[in-house]
C-alpha cells in the first residue's frame, strides 16, 4: 500500500513487491521451527473437531498451560511472594460458539481447575448457556475429584486418547493464545525495555484471547 500510493517517493517503490510487512516484535513472537522436510499428507478435514456440534455448551474442549516464569498476580505492587503466583492455568473453547476463555492458577490441583471450570460456567450460565459435555487430555481431568464433580454437574467427558492431543481443539487455541501474548510483550520490550516486566504475562494473556 505504501509502494502504490507513492507515499515514500523511490524509497517506497521497493514495497511494492512486499504483501505484509511484519514489525520485529512480529517476526519474533510468532516464529515457528520449521520442518526438517520430507512429504507430508495434508487432509481436507478442517472443522472435523466441532462436526455436528450445533449449539454453544454441547462440547467444551479445554486443556492446561503452563509457564516457567512466575507470573503475578492483578492486584500486587512490588516484590512479590514466590509462593503466591501463577504457574499457568486453564483454557476453555466452545466448539460451537467458537468462545475462548482462559483462567490463570497459582498450581495445577484439582481443587483450582474444578474453580476456573466453575468460574467458566458462571460466565455461560450469564448468557444462557449450560455445558453438556467436556473434551479433555488426561492428567487432572481423569482425577477422582474431577470427575465426582462432572457427575455431580450432570455433564459427560470425552478424554484424548494416548498420542492423541490433535482430538482437543484447545491445544491450538493455547499456540495461537501464547503467540499473540509473547508478541505482545515483544512489543513492549522493543519500545519500553525499562518498564516491561516478564513476570506481569498474566496481564497479557487476558487480551491475547
């Protein structure tokens, strides 16, 4: 665009060639190894995961992420308690809505993901919608806790299985997710190095949804 109207003079010119101009903090936050070759066998199966998934609440996918930096908490001011912050958390994504929904967790218990999938629900039941059904990995999800509360909530769980992490759509929405917050604090370190604080990304991973 800028190559086209002439806005640049010559200089400008050699932009024409150029579809998208990535900024650095771009080109840095949303890099991706790439494959070492060989022939790959792409199927046409876009959409499979969220097949005949009609209304918001018949299908939740979730899943967990986790951070080696300890991230703080909304409301602290200076030095921060090592043993009071967060580690990760848990996504949430309606296949029929398309709605994303993460919260943050000082650990990876039971007890903390049963409260971030009611903090979920909270939400839904806010615009009329009841969650029928989870689509999970294992790890906490298959813990005796969990599951008493699904039975208690009347709501089935459908868990990946060995190998399998593609069935679970929220795998995706995390890689997509981090890449904007990572971008986003990219950006932040390139234009305020002295402000920018690693330790706030759970500040950031709220508006990369």
């Amino acid at each position: 665009e800028i190559g086209r109207r002439e806005i640049l003079g010559k200089v400008g010119e050699t932009f024409v060639k150029y579809n998208k101009i990535m900024c650095h903090a771009c080109q840095q936050g949303k890099q991706a190894r790439t494959s070492t070759g060989g022939s790959t066998h792409k199927k046409q199966n876009e959409g499979v995961l969220s097949k005949e998934k009609l209304k918001p609440g018949d299908m939740v996918f979730s899943d967990q992420y986790e951070s080696s930096m300890p991230g703080r908490f909304h409301n602290e001011r200076g030095q921060i308690n090592t043993h009071h912050t967060y580690s990760g958390g848990t996504i949430f994504y309606d296949a029929a809505s398309r709605y994303l929904s993460i919260h943050n967790q000082v650990g990876f218990t039971a007890e903390e993901t049963i409260e971030s999938k009611m903090k979920f629900e909270r939400d839904g039941l806010g615009v009329g919608v009841t969650v029928k059904k989870y689509c999970t990995d294992n790890g906490v999800y298959t813990s005796k806790a969990f599951k008493e509360h699904l039975a208690v909530s009347g709501q089935m769980l459908q868990n990946s299985g060995i190998g399998g992490h593609h069935h679970n759509a929220a795998e995706n929405q995390i890689k997509l997710t981090t890449n904007r917050a990572r971008t986003m604090i990219f950006h932040s370190a390139l234009c305020w190095p002295d402000e920018t604080d690693l330790k706030c990304w759970p500040l950031v991973m709220d508006p990369a949804v």
